[in-house]
C-alpha cells in the first residue's frame, strides 16, 4: 500500500507542479516563465519526487514509465494495474486542485478550442504549433522511448545510483524543451487524461494518442535496454 500512496503522491506532484507552472506562470506578460520554465518545472517534480519516495515504490509517477520497467526486467507485472491505478488518481486529483484555485480568480473558463487550454496534450488544431497527428506520435513515442533508456541507464546497478534522480529530472527537462511546441508534451499518459478531463472538448478523442504513443515507446525503450544496451553480469 505504501508504494501505490508513494506513486499517488508522486504524480500528483508532477501534475500540479508541472501543469501547474503552465497554468499559472507560463503566459504572464513580461514575467512568466514560458516554455522553459515549465520544461523545467516538469523536471523538477521528477526530480525532488525521485528522492523523497523513489525509495519507497520506485519512483514511477508514470503509466508508460511502469511499463517500460517491467519490459526492461525491473518491475513485477503483477504489481502494473495497481500502480497504473495509484498514477492516475494522483493526477486526476492534482487537477482537480488545479483546477479549484484557478477559479479563484474572476473570469476564469477554460477555452478548450484553444491548444494547450488546462496545460492538455493534443495534436492538430490542438498543437501548440499545429502539429499532425503523425508527428506528434513519433514525437511521443521517440521521446518516451529515450526516457527509458535514460531511467533504467541511471538506475543500472553499474550506474552511480546517487545521481538517477538528476539524470532522469533533466532528461524529463529536455524532453519538454523538445515538444512543447508539438504536443504540449506528454510522455505520461496519466498527465494527460488528467488535463483532458478537465479541459474536454476535443482534447478528449485525442487522449489516445497519449496513452498508445507514450506506452509503446517505453516498451520499444525498455527493450532495447535490458537486450542490447545493458551490461552482463561478469563471472566470478
């Protein structure tokens, strides 16, 4: 149970910290903090969730994440619905708070014609920068894929442990400097079923992309670590 709380608050984190600063910050005149801040907002929640509960369930916080570790051989199947379940609540429940104080504030709506409205993912009309479906599955799925490899590069039992969190909280920063401007990335489908129910309108029938995408990238990266990039165990 405490694993499934750590990765409830764990994404819960990411969610608010991340889609927060987007929500928030982002778009103030002269001093939001704009895509790079936000790149690195979403790095930072990984980051500092890493090390406060990363020793408690893994440090997940992510649907595709749970899924590439199990692929690359580092997570029980058994324990994949749960800790699924665990993710999106924490991010459903991160929006909801996002949600109750951005009404605080006179004439708050969310124009979900618009790309990007209650920081969600999409493609097309919804891309920040009009990208098609194509390219923001490839995006997706790239990105995802080189997270894993990134994640279990980091956690490897040759790797300098004490550093994974760093690694993997950047990576998470470059990815979001990446795509952006395509998806509003995602990377995490829990993230973005979390933003889609709360912005809806078309974001909703896109939210495919950004479970399919996301997971079989992770899978693709999972694999290709554990059989061709991870090191042996030697003799002896």
């Amino acid at each position: 149970m405490k694993s499934y709380l750590a990765e409830f608050f764990g994404t819960f984190w990411l969610v608010f910290g991340g889609c927060g600063s987007a929500i928030f910050a982002a778009g103030i005149p002269e001093l939001g903090i704009g895509f790079a801040g936000v790149a690195l907002a979403f790095g930072l929640t990984v980051l500092t969730m890493a090390y406060a509960v990363g020793h408690i369930s893994g440090g997940h916080f992510n649907p595709a994440v749970s899924f590439g570790l199990m692929v690359g051989g580092r997570f029980d199947k058994k324990e994949l619905v749960p800790y699924i379940i665990s993710q999106v609540l924490g991010a459903i429940a991160a929006a909801g708070v996002l949600y109750l104080i951005a009404s605080g504030k006179d004439g708050f709506g969310i124009d979900n014609t618009a790309a990007g409205a209650f920081a969600a993912n999409g493609y097309g009309n919804l891309s920040p920068q009009g990208y098609g479906v194509g390219a923001a599955f490839v995006a997706e799925f790239v990105l995802t894929a080189f997270f894993l490899i990134v994640i279990l590069g980091a956690t490897d039992k040759w790797a300098n442990g004490k550093f994974a969190g760093i690694a993997i909280g950047l990576a998470l920063t470059l990815i979001h400097l990446i795509s952006i401007p395509i998806t509003n990335t995602s990377v995490n489908p829990a993230r973005s079923t979390s933003q889609a129910l709360f912005a809806g309108g078309e974001f909703l029938p896109q939210l495919w992309l950004f479970w399919l995408a996301p997971i079989l990238g992770a899978v693709v990266g999972g694999a290709i670590y554990r059989f061709l990039l991870q090191k042996e165990q030697t003799a002896g």
